[in-house]
C-alpha cells in the first residue's frame, strides 16, 4: 500500500498588501457581487476572470426558486470568458462575497464544482489559473486551480 501526500501553498495578505493588477481584479469582483441575483440566500458573490489579453470579463451568482437552477459567480464569469474570448487563456480570477451590506470578513471560497470547472479552464489553454479569495481581513492566492482540487476529474479520468 502506498499514501500520497497532497499539499497547497496559498499566500496570505491583506488588501493594501497586493498588487495593483490584484486589487484592480478583486475591486471588479466587489463590484459584480453587489448586482448579484440573490434574493434567497441574500449572500452575493462577485467573480472577475482576468485573461491573458489583460481583459476582465465579471459575473455573480444567479439563484432561483429552482435552487439547482441557480449558477455561482465563478461559473458564470469563467463560462462568459470561455463563451466570448474562447481563444484567450485565462490568467486569474478574484471571488469577492457580500452580505448583510457587507462584504465577508474571511476569504470567500469557491464550491467544489467551481473548483472543478478552475481545473478544467486550466486543462482547456494548458496554463495555471491564479485563484484570489477576498476577504476584508486577508486574501488567499493559490497559484493554480488545482492548489485547491488536486485531485480533479480530468479528461484522463473518463473511460476510452
């Protein structure tokens, strides 16, 4: 029997701390969770996708009564970027969350299906995405996707 031994390195720092380019990111994902479509959990959640050109394409999540029908923010905007620049990789994506008129004090996580659809952008241009979670106390910046699902399903996983 063998183990494997998974680990992730993610950066920690606050707002004031990073990059003009991160906060210019993270500032456009704050502004796509205040228009998010959220009137049944009331937690908005902002995505911005930053490609390779420089361009930043956003989106928000947009529940429905239906709740399987709803689509969180990172889809969105991944799926808008993959939808209009299918030819231009993806660099990073900044996630932002708001709620109760404000916006969260920890970094806002990405589901695990989010998670997923990181991995299979990174697999679709062969290229690492940078993933950035706001929060107003601190950031967390993993170098890839796969940081946080490093066990993904990839095409190598479906049968031949």
């Amino acid at each position: 029997m063998e183990s494997l031994n998974l680990t992730a390195k993610i950066r920690v720092y606050t707002f004031d701390e990073g990059a003009e380019c991160i906060k210019k990111l993270i500032n456009e994902a704050k502004l796509a969770a205040k228009n998010a479509y959220a009137p049944y959990s009331g937690f908005r959640v902002g995505a911005a996708v930053l490609l390779c050109n420089g361009e930043i394409i956003t989106g928000n999540n947009q529940e429905n009564a239906a709740y399987p029908s709803g689509l969180c923010a990172e889809r969105v905007a991944l799926f808008a970027a993959n939808a209009q620049r299918p030819d231009i990789a993806v660099e990073a994506i900044a996630i932002a969350g708001f709620h109760d008129g404000e916006f969260t004090g920890l970094p806002c996580r990405p589901c695990g299906g989010c998670r997923q659809v990181m991995v299979e952008t990174e697999n679709r241009y062969d290229k690492p995405v940078k993933v950035i979670m706001y929060g107003k106390s601190k950031i967390y910046e993993a170098g890839s996707a796969k940081d946080l699902l490093p066990l993904g399903f990839e095409k190598g996983s479906l049968p031949e």
